[in-house]
C-alpha cells in the first residue's frame, strides 16, 4: 500500500514531484560540497518532513474533495490549514541546509566561482 501510495502522490501532484527534485539537488550540493555525516542527516530528516507534510495535505484534500464536492466554508478551512501546515516545514529545507552556518563557507571554500 505504501508504494502504491507514492505512485498516487507521485503522478498527481507537481508539488510533490517539484519539492523531490529540489531534495535531490539539495544532496547533490551536499556532495559537492562535502556535507558532513551529521549535515545529511539534518537534510534526510528536512526531506522527509517536507514530503510527508505535502502527502499528509493531499490525503486531507482528496477526503475533503470526497466528503464535499461542491463549495463548503469548513472544507475551506481545513484545506487552508493543510496548506499552511505544508507552507510551514517546507522553509525546514532549505533553513537546516542553505543557512546552515558552515555551509557557506564550505562553499566558498570549495567554488573556484566565489
């Protein structure tokens, strides 16, 4: 089922599929910048976060969508929190990678383009 579930999520939301590419770039930047064991474990725990708030809001709305098809106040409500719940662990990624305090200075170190 858990598969089968990321399928779904997968093929029916560009939110999913674009925050997945951006954790991808996200590792390769740790690579290229040589994140250490701990950074990359920061970074996994972000990810995750990130991707099961946007699963976790897809789910809601698609109860909601089936509760109440048609215009209702409190679905309203409900998908405007989900929202708002994704909106708020999605700046986790890029606070606990980019503004990491030796991230910087790493790549500084690291670009010969600084």
């Amino acid at each position: 089922y858990a598969f089968n579930g990321l399928q779904i999520v997968w093929r029916e939301e560009r939110n999913f599929r674009v925050l997945s590419l951006i954790a991808l770039l996200v590792y390769a930047f740790g690579f290229i910048f040589h994140f250490s064991l701990y950074e990359f474990t920061v970074l996994t725990i972000a990810v995750v976060l990130v991707l099961s708030a946007e699963i976790l809001n897809t789910a809601v709305e698609d109860l909601c969508n089936k509760i109440e098809p048609n215009e209702d106040p409190i679905i309203k409500k409900v998908k405007d929190m989900m929202s708002a719940f994704v909106d708020r662990h999605s700046p986790v990624l890029s606070g606990e990678v980019c503004h990491h305090g030796t991230f910087w200075q790493r790549a500084a170190d690291t670009a010969t383009w600084f």
